[in-house]
C-alpha cells in the first residue's frame, strides 16, 4: 500500500466523493438569487475546488469568477470547460482572506460556498477579512450563500463518515473523522482518508486539519461585524420551502447574506488590499470537504 498525504492533490478522486449534487446545489443557488436577490448572471465561487460548480454555472450562461488555493484544482477545473464555457469563466489562485479583483467591486450577484471551507479560515481575522471582501464584490442586492456545519460545544463523542465513489475501475472508500470541539480554541481536529485500490493500484490518502468552530451566535456576530445580514437560513437538504427557522438545533445550515446598507455619508473609502501571497460536504449526512478549497 502507497501512502500519500494530501486528498487535494487527486481532484479526479476527490470529486467522486464530494462531486454527486452538483445540479441540486445549483438549482438551489439559483432559486436563492431569484427569491432573495438579484436574479442575475454575475457569479463568484470562493475556493472554487475542482470547478463542478464553476462547469454547471457556465454551462447554464452564467459569467463566473472562481479562485482556489489549490493549483492541481484550478488545473482540473479548467481541463472540464468547453472553449464556450471558457469564455465566460476566470479562474485565480488566491486565498480567501485575500481575493481582491478590482473591476468586480460592486458587480456580483451571487458568491457561494456551500461545503464548510469557511471553516479553514483558522482566526477571526481571517474569517472577517474574507466576509468583508466578498461583501465589497457584492451588489447592494447580491448574495453570499455560505454553507457550513455549526458546532455542538457539548458533543462528547467524535463523529465518523464513510462513503463510496468509483473512478473507472478504481474504488474509492472516503472516512472522515471530527473529533471533539476545543471550545477555548475554537477548533475541531478533522482526519480524512481516502483509499483507493484498483488495477496495480493501492493508495491510502490521509489528510489531517483542524476547522474552526461556530456556534449560531458566533456566526452571527461575525456575520454583524463584516456588514452582512442574514436574510434566510436553510440546511443541506436544499429545499427552498422548508427554510430553517430561529432556534433550530440542526447543525448543518446554509446562511444566505446580503449586504447591510450603508449611507453615503457612512460608507468608508477602501482601498486595494496588498498584495500576499499567490496562492485553499458536510451534509446533514454531509461530506466534510476542502481546505481553503472545497
């Protein structure tokens, strides 16, 4: 058996784990935009991953911006586009806390994370230096759907996943393990192996990290602190008619944000971020990807 340590490396087997609700997920995001925002075709995807969403949004005629810490992945995103679909895609390695395109300040409709990367952003200050920056790309009207699994601080057994994925004649068999939340820290150590056996084939993937923990009143008061409301929650269930309502103990949610108004007298001048380093599914049975990926 051939051990490797990095999952985000392997995008082809990456994505038979965490790639099967791709048209679900969009379908979703788009009824989101025409329930709760603009409707329109100006869309963002942060730690963008392999490109599955990217590819469908494309696809549908939509103009997309994806950016990913994670070259092997922006490499496979881009090998799944058509010459058509290229057109309407830009893809960028960045890091979340740092992504800054000029010319899209104020022109996104929609911007969406759906699989608990937030979650890699490992401070305060990089969670809200990422909140606020995509807030900035929004229009006054756009979204930022954001998905990811709030933490249990009384959880007192660690919790365990597996699924199955097939790669041509590869099997792939993914477990994740979450162990117990450090609430001080406000983290939770997350160990996943993916093993992959098939013709003169026998890898076992492990990657290991910690996530950032959140609780509902954490989140919200992150969410206040980088200017954005939350209009709507729903869960990982996807259902536009069964949002989640205030006081709901299921922890995997999807928080749809919009930008809070701002005076004109208020509004502050911003100015360009320096420039940093060029560069990352829970579900309610979720699959727990990316790193500041997906």
């Amino acid at each position: 058996m051939e051990k490797r340590t990095d999952w985000y490396e392997h995008p082809e087997y990456y994505e038979a784990i965490f790639g099967t609700d791709t048209v679900r997920e969009m379908d979703f995001l788009q009824a989101l935009s025409a329930r709760h925002g603009t409707g329109g075709s100006r869309w963002l995807e942060p730690a963008c991953g392999a490109g599955r969403l990217v590819e469908e949004a494309a696809r549908r005629g939509l103009k997309v911006t994806g950016y990913d810490i994670s070259e092997a992945m922006l490499e496979h995103a881009r090998k799944r586009l058509t010459p058509a679909e290229r057109r309407r895609v830009k893809l960028a390695p960045s890091r979340m806390e740092e992504f800054f395109v000029p010319e899209l300040e104020g022109q996104v409709d929609v911007a969406h994370n759906l699989v608990s990367t937030f979650r890699y952003l490992d401070s305060e200050a990089a969670a809200l230096a990422h909140l606020k920056g995509t807030r900035r790309l929004l229009k006054p009207d756009g979204l930022y759907v954001l998905g990811f699994h709030l933490t249990d601080y009384a959880r007192t057994t660690p919790e365990h996943e597996r699924w199955l994925g097939q790669v041509g004649k590869d099997k792939v068999v993914c477990n994740t393990h979450e162990g117990l939340p450090e609430r001080r820290a406000r983290r939770s150590p997350m160990r996943n192996r993916l093993r992959i056996t098939g013709p003169g084939k026998d890898w076992l993937i492990e990657t290991t990290w910690y996530f950032r923990t959140y609780d509902n009143a954490q989140a919200r008061k992150l969410f206040r602190a980088a200017g954005l409301n939350v209009v709507a929650e729903y869960n990982f269930d996807y259902d536009l008619e069964t949002p989640e309502k205030r006081g709901s103990r299921r922890l995997d949610r999807v928080f749809v944000l919009k930008p809070e108004p701002v005076s004109a007298d208020a509004q502050p001048r911003l100015e360009a971020p320096e420039a940093g380093p060029t560069p990352v599914k829970k579900r309610a049975s979720a699959k727990t990807p990316a790193r500041q990926r997906r």
